[in-house]
C-alpha cells in the first residue's frame, strides 16, 4: 500500500471497454481521489495509441515492476491471471476482473500462497452479480443450501472455447451449458466470470456446487439477462428461505461486458482503495 499521504499507484492490464473506461476515470479523476495511473498495458499495443499518453503504455506486462505499482487492475483475460498473477501478488495489490480464472484449483493456491508471501492482497471485482453481500452473509452464517446462477444473451456475445465453441444454437433460445461452475469457466472464461464472483461469494458451495447456466437468446439483441435463484436449508415446519433476482443490464449488440458492469467495476476499484492489504482473496 502506498505511504500515508502519498498517492496509490495504479496500473491496468487490458484495454478494451472496461480498461478504456478505468482508465479515462484514472486520469480524469484519479488525482482528487488519491490515486495515479502508472501503466497501462494491451497485448495490442497500437489500441492504446491517441488515447493513452506514450508514457503510461507499457509495452512488456513482465517489466510492470519498474512502474512499482501499488495495485494492479486486470481487465483483460483470465488468462493474464493465470500467467502473471502471482508475479503481480509479490509486489502489489491485484484487482482481478477474470474471477473465472480461480476456477483453476492450481491458479487459485498459486495466488493464495503468493498473497500470502508478499503480504498483498486479492481483490475480485463482483462484476454483474447482484446480492454479493447478501449472498456473502448468508453463507457464513450457514444459510445458503443451494445457488443457481442464469446468464442470458445473444449468441453474438458470447466468447466460447472448447467443446462450447462449436455448438449448435437451434431456435430463439438455447440452453449452451447447465452444471458446476468450475466445469463452465473454462469453455466460457469471458462469459462466466459472474458465476465464478458467486462461487467465491459462498465458499461453503464453491465452484463445484453453485449451478451456473449459459443460455444463447436471439431476443437480448442489446441485453443482459443474469437470474441469481438461491435457496437456504428447510426450516423446523419444511420451508426454505428462498430468493430469486434478475438484472437485466443493457449492452451493446456483441459486447461481452453490459453498461452497467463497467460503472460498478470504478466502484470496485474505488472500494478495494479503501481496504487494508491482507492476504486472501476479498470481494469488492
């Protein structure tokens, strides 16, 4: 964490809508917060050119140490996680936008021993789950028996790979994927990553337990649709507490990020500001 009174050094890997916007708040609003944009890096560099001063883009993510960074923001790929996570953990604060990574048992040791050994921390942006906290609580105190995670939209937003990346979209509405969280995030790393925010919100369940459902809907033109069904144990006379919730979150036709992702991702970089360095892995 950066010295009482000096400003917290931020840096941001990836440079597409999300990064773009991080950025922009950065450098538009980040001095009166506290906070100073030191990188910025895109595996396309030329992206960055016209609207990223020469000075911030980084052109290697290796060499982010020089800019000694306070926390970096990953905005990017899960995959950047998986490669450099625990490298950025030796050194400062990761903010991480790809939580499907952690569905990898190897990755998510990796960055825990690594936050542990540097004495950093690991923020995960919520993203577009709704009820974090709610969910959060309830699981801690024992309450939660199952979750259910739905995201609906238009096949054009989707980025699958694997076995997802060749199946058939037949009819208005199609169901990709129905199962374990943690089977999901890798056949859909850009498309999953509010599932995998609900898998850590409720350890008790974890990636194995919470359900999570991807369905192609040709109706969600410029919509996304993420329905949180969760239930708790049965009480003394037989029923069970019970929440359904729906977000429905405009985007733009194709976008794998919804509008208000992005506002709230600012909040989370804002939020995670606030908080203490400690090793684990924290929802923001």
């Amino acid at each position: 964490m950066a010295p009482q009174g000096q400003p917290r050094r931020v840096g941001v890997v990836g440079y597409g809508r999300l990064g773009q916007s991080l950025v922009s708040h950065l450098l538009t609003q980040g001095p009166d917060l506290g906070l100073e944009l030191v990188f910025v890096w895109n595996r396309d560099v030329g992206r960055m050119a016209g609207s990223v001063p020469p000075s911030l883009q980084l052109q290697t993510l290796a060499a982010f140490g020089e800019r000694h960074p306070d926390l970096v923001v990953e905005v990017a790929h899960p995959q950047i996680i998986h490669d450099f996570g625990a490298q950025i953990l030796q050194q400062a604060d990761l903010l991480v936008g790809s939580p499907s990574a952690l569905a990898d048992q190897g990755t998510e040791q990796q960055l825990l021993e690594a936050s542990k050994h540097g004495g950093h921390s690991v923020f995960v942006a919520r993203g577009a789950l709704w009820g974090c906290e709610d969910i959060a609580r309830l699981d801690a105190a024992g309450g939660l028996q199952s979750l259910r995670v739905t995201m609906a939209t238009h096949p054009d937003g989707f980025r699958l790979e694997g076995s997802l990346a060749a199946a058939r979209i037949l009819g208005p509405r199609t169901v990709l994927y129905e199962g374990p969280v943690r089977g999901l995030c890798p056949l859909a790393p850009r498309n999953s990553n509010t599932m995998a925010a609900a898998a850590l919100a409720a350890p008790s369940l974890g990636f194995d337990r919470v359900v999570g459902v991807l369905v192609a809907d040709r109706s969600l033109g410029d919509l996304h649709v993420v329905d949180v069904e969760l239930s708790g144990p049965p009480g003394p006379a037989g029923r069970s507490f019970a929440v359904s919730a729906r977000r429905e979150n405009p985007a733009q036709p194709g976008a794998v990020t919804g509008s208000a992702t992005v506002s709230a991702f600012w909040r989370s970089l804002l939020g995670c500001c606030q908080l203490p360095s400690r090793p684990g892995i924290q929802l923001c």
